[in-house]
C-alpha cells in the first residue's frame, strides 16, 4: 500500500494578503504533493476556499477582540489538522506559531515548517521564550528577510523566501532591458497592500501638486480611503486612486510607471521586512524610494536602485539629483545581479522543502 503525504500550509489572512503561499505551493507541485491551504477569510474574498475561518467583521484593533479572534482560529487549525491527519505543516506567523506552540512541539515535532515575515508579538520576551522553543522543534526556519535575523534568536539557522513570483524573477534575468521614460511628469506608483498613512501622506505632500509627477496609487487597504480623502481636500490633481486590481494585471501596471513608491514608517515594524513591491521593481526594471535605515535601503544605497529618504522633506531634489547621473543599461545589470542572488537563494529554500517533504 502506498504512503500518501498530506500537508497543510497555515496562512494567517486572506490569500490575497499572503503571496507567499505561493512559494509553498509551487514547491510542493514540482515534487507532485497535494496540500491545503488552511486561511483565515477577513474580509469574505476567500468565499470558496475549502478549508476557511471566518469569525466575522471582527474589530481587530480591540486588543480583547482580536485576542478572541486568534484564540478562535487556533483552535480552528487543530481541530481542522486533526481531523485531516496531515503529516506536515508549514505555519505562518509568530501569532500561529505561538498559540500553537503546544500542539506543534508535542504532535509535530520535527514535522512542520515556520514561516516568519513581520515583527510581532516574539518580541515580548515571554512570548519570546515560548517561540525560540517553536523554532528549536521545526524541520526548518523560514524568514522573509536577512533584516530580520537581528531580532530572532541567533542560535537559529534561517532559509531566505522572497516575496516574488519565481519564473518572472528568472525571465527577467534573460529579458532585453524595458525602456525607460524620464519624460515629464515622472509616474511614481504605490501598488499593493496600502496600509501606512503616515508614510503615504508624506509622498502625497511632497509629490502631491508639482506638475513634475504623476501619483498612482493601486490596490486597497486601510489607508486607502483617507489618503483619497486628503488628496481631494488639498485639490492635488495629479494624484489617483485605481483600487483594486487582479493580480494576473500587475505586470501591465508597474510596466507603466517610472518609480515605485516603497517609502515606510521609520519604526522597527518596517526597518527589516522586503516588500513585494521591492522584488517588482528589480524584475520590471524599475527605480524605487526606500526610507533610510531600513534593510531595503541598504541594498538600494550598494547597487545603486533608486532614492534612499529619511522624512521625505527633499524627495524631489533627490530624485532629480538621482536621475542626472542614471545610466539604465548599468541600472538593469545591477538589478540582475541582486535579483540572480536572490532566485540562487530561492532554489536552496525548494532544495529545503523537497527534503522537508520527503523525510518519513
């Protein structure tokens, strides 16, 4: 009789928050393995899904409320792994990992997968203790950035997952260079999750107004709204808000712009992760603006990939103090070299994961 692995990858949202589950996905097909995705559907966008939480419109700015909530779809996944008696898990998030330490260390020991990729609650340095203790019992530590190894355990190794769609990354190192337009106005682009404010209204005040650029803004999230709101009240014209957009049109998007707007938060949240939007604009050949200090503006101060600002006071300037010395042929080699780095880094996260999959 034959042995069937079943898996369960274990996201902490809706899938469109979570591309990453992509890389899980694309690793387990190559090696012809089924799995389920197991999600917690926030926001309703994940209807049809065959194995879903959803707890409602649940207010997760209420520490009780959302407490409840996290509580609640733990007890979702194990009860949902149990009853489907998977053999591996790959779970998302130090919050999963940490409601589920128990179950993990004592059921699956050795068996699972930990998938890390934003500054949380481990910082604390009782939960801390408690998820230093996941990591020593996983297959295999998985982190979205190098950035991150300065506030997780050093006595841990960590595999590197990139937030980016692996065969577009590999085209785009054998692909003839895109061109590139500096004719005014300059089309800056902030496409994605639009969640930061604080940060977003700072490219709207300084950008927002000078016929030199155009401002686009694309996807949804919780700043969306206000951000509009504050455009229109300061009459900025040339600034706008698409919404929504399906991912197979990204391409086509980024495609149209001349800049990528990743300018953070300067907090600790922000200073390590690597956004997708960082990866789009290596793989489309695209100049970005990072806030300094953090792990994407190191990379763009060594290859030289666009403007690294504090508090954006002289974007402008910078960008055209940037533009007068650019060369895009030498532009588009050095995105190759980082991104090549990263696809070799990719290919030894699936080496990773096919012995993760194949140990009985």
């Amino acid at each position: 009789m034959s042995f069937v692995m079943k898996v369960a990858i274990v996201i902490l949202g809706n899938t469109w928050v979570c591309p990453y589950v992509n890389t899980y996905k694309r690793a387990f097909e190559k090696l012809g393995y089924a799995y389920d995705v197991i999600l917690w559907d926030r926001d309703g966008s994940d209807a049809s899904a065959p194995i879903r939480y959803s707890s409602g419109n649940v207010n997760l700015d209420n520490p009780l409320l959302k407490a409840s909530a996290y509580i609640g779809y733990s007890r979702f996944i194990k009860k949902t792994v149990l009853e489907n008696r998977y053999d591996k898990l790959v779970v998302s998030g130090p919050h999963l990992a940490i409601l589920l330490s128990s179950f993990l260390r004592k059921r699956y020991k050795g068996r699972y997968v930990v998938d890390y990729r934003d500054i949380a609650i481990e910082q604390n340095p009782l939960l801390g203790k408690i998820y230093s203790r996941v990591l020593d019992d996983s297959f295999c530590n998985v982190i979205s950035s190098s950035g991150f190894k300065n506030y997780l355990p050093d006595k841990h190794d960590y595999l590197i997952s990139h937030n980016f769609d692996f065969d577009a990354a590999v085209n785009s190192l054998s692909s003839d260079k895109p061109h590139f337009s500096d004719a005014i106005p300059l089309r800056v682009l902030t496409i994605g999750y639009i969640r930061n404010f604080s940060s977003n209204v700072k490219i709207i005040q300084m950008l927002g107004g000078n016929d030199d650029y155009s401002l686009k803004f694309v996807g949804r999230g919780d700043a969306t709204e206000t951000l509009k709101e504050y455009a229109l009240l300061h009459k900025m014209t040339n600034v706008e808000f698409a919404g929504y957009y399906k991912k197979e049109d990204e391409a086509s998007i980024v495609k149209e712009c001349d800049f990528i707007n990743i300018f953070f938060p300067n907090d600790v949240e922000h200073s390590a992760i690597m956004s997708n939007r960082f990866y789009l604009a290596l793989i489309h050949k695209k100049p970005m603006i990072v806030t300094a200090g953090s792990t994407q503006a190191a990379l763009v101060e060594e290859y030289g990939l666009g403007v690294v600002v504090d508090e954006c006071d002289n974007l402008d300037s910078e960008i055209k103090k940037y533009l007068s010395a650019f060369d895009y042929g030498a532009f588009c080699e050095k995105c190759n070299g980082l991104l090549a780095s990263f696809v070799d880094e990719h290919r030894e996260l699936e080496r990773v994961l096919a012995a993760f999959i194949q140990a009985r």
